[in-house]
C-alpha cells in the first residue's frame, strides 16, 4: 500500500496560526519535504517536531521528486510544506504533486494560512469574483503587458510582490488602474501588519512619506470590479489613436485623446499600448 503525500499549509507569520491537523500531521508523517529546511526547522522546534526533513524546492524538485515518490511508493507518508502559507500557491511542489497523482498516489491537503486569502478577507473590496496572479514578471515591459491583460478581467485583482520592486509595481498600475480602488496589504499577520487604501497613485505617495514603509511582503488588490471596468472605445476613438501614434509618443497621444474623446486615461492608454505593440511587430518595408 502506497503512503500519502500531504500538502500542509503553514503560517504566514504568526506562529500561532497553523492548525491542530497540521501540527498533528507534521509529527505522525515519516518524511517532511520543506521548501528550506533551515527556515522550516525554527516552525518545527516551536512546535517540538522532529520528523526527519529533507529540502524541496525550484532548483531541485525534478530531482528531489523522485525521491520522494520512491518513498511513497515504499508505503511511507510524507508532508509537503513551504517557507510560509499554502505550498503551491506561487511556491514549488506542482511537478511533485502532479507526478504523485499520475501515479495513483493520494494527495491529501491540510488547508490554512494562505496570504492572498488572508488579504481579501479584510481589504474590503469585492470578493464575489477575484483573480489570483501571484508574482508577476521582474521585467517592466513584461509586467507591464501581464497587467494588460490582468485589466480585461472584472473582479478584484489579487498580486504578490517584494519589497525592491513593490515601488516599480506600483507605478504601471497607476498608469494602467489610474482610478482604481487599491488595497496593499503588507506583512501580514506579522507585528507590523499594515492595510493601505486608495489609488495607486495614493498609495506610492504613502511611500514616499515614509522611507521604511517598502520593507516586508506585499498582497496588492485592485478593484477591477463591474463598477471600475470601462467599457471599450469605439472605432473612431481608435482610428484617432491610430493617427496620433503616427505622430507623438504614446504619452502624448494619451493626452491628446483623452482631451477629444472625454474618455477615462485608463482605457485610452491600454489601447494605446496594444496599438503601440501592434506597430512594432509590424515587418519593416524591403523596398
């Protein structure tokens, strides 16, 4: 009989917060797999475990899941956990549990702490449809078109991000969500767990007020809903954009459509990027 490879949420920052099953799990199972066994062992020392732990992490998964599967398959349980929340969810552990499954495996989750959860819950912006993104590119142009296309859903718009790029993120959604009800949740369940509202406008001058405010983890939420979804511009508007990109920066024509048209910033300059792009992967003239 194959054992059980246990997917185990853990806290995000308060200790506290992992639950009974989890704890009962963590010591009951032959094999822990821990994204980094070093941070993982300060959770489990606070608890008083000391199942035997191996790594398993984005460098050595492909790797290391045979081992584990090997484990499994000799009858022995093992529990899957991360450096924080819900294993999976923007951390490691998809090729291991998709191998297990296609083996017959049981995968059995122990929910709990999950920080993009978490942040909804008490943001207080729609919940009824949400959209989950989790990291997004570090490269700005590449962020800036997965934010594109984040802006044609309708719901709340769920993103994690660092503390050295929360700045640089925050600034393509002022230009893309420019009258967007945002939320940034920073360190949360943690001591200095803070909620911030407003634009993303707003919110950059919160940092600039204060020069400690970038430190920690970041869960940014935008208001995408129904009420602050723009419907789309008409033929005209983008012929007009089309003739203005011939002529001016993307910047410009912005400004000079938004002046003709009447319409909102943030659906002139989304069109106008898509345009943009359009242009340039254009093949250039042989003559």
């Amino acid at each position: 009989m194959t054992g059980v490879l246990y997917i185990v949420a853990t806290p995000i920052g308060n200790l506290d917060d992992i639950s009974l099953r989890a704890i009962a799990t963590l010591k009951e199972v032959d094999l822990i797999a821990a994204e980094d066994t070093r941070h993982s062992r300060q959770l489990l020392n606070h608890l008083g475990i000391d199942t035997r732990m191996i790594s398993c992490h984005e460098h050595n998964e492909s790797a290391r899941s045979v081992e584990i599967l090997e484990q499994l398959s000799a009858g022995h349980d093992v529990a899957l956990i991360s450096d924080a929340g819900t294993p999976l969810i923007s951390d490691p552990g998809y090729r291991l549990v998709h191998a297990a499954q296609q083996q017959g495996i049981r995968v059995s989750p122990i929910p709990g702490a999950n920080s993009a959860v978490a942040a909804l819950s008490a943001a207080g912006l729609p919940t009824e449809q949400f959209h989950f993104a989790g990291f997004l590119s570090s490269k700005a142009t590449e962020r800036g078109k997965q934010l594109q296309d984040l802006s044609e859903l309708r719901g709340t718009l769920v993103i994690f991000e660092s503390s050295h790029r929360i700045l640089r993120l925050l600034e393509q959604v002022a230009q893309i969500f420019p009258q967007n009800p945002c939320v940034l949740a920073k360190e949360l369940t943690k001591l200095h767990e803070q909620f911030l509202r407003g634009s993303a406008a707003e919110l950059l001058r919160c940092f600039e007020r204060d020069g400690k405010l970038h430190k920690g983890e970041f869960v940014l939420l935008i208001d995408n809903s129904a009420a602050n979804h723009d419907s789309g511009l008409n033929a005209d508007d983008v012929d007009l954009l089309r003739v203005l990109l011939d002529e001016v920066s993307v910047k410009m024509a912005v400004k000079i459509a938004m002046r003709l048209t009447g319409k909102k910033k943030n659906q002139i300059y989304r069109q106008a990027l898509r345009l943009s792009e359009e242009k340039e992967s254009e093949p250039g003239d042989s003559g």
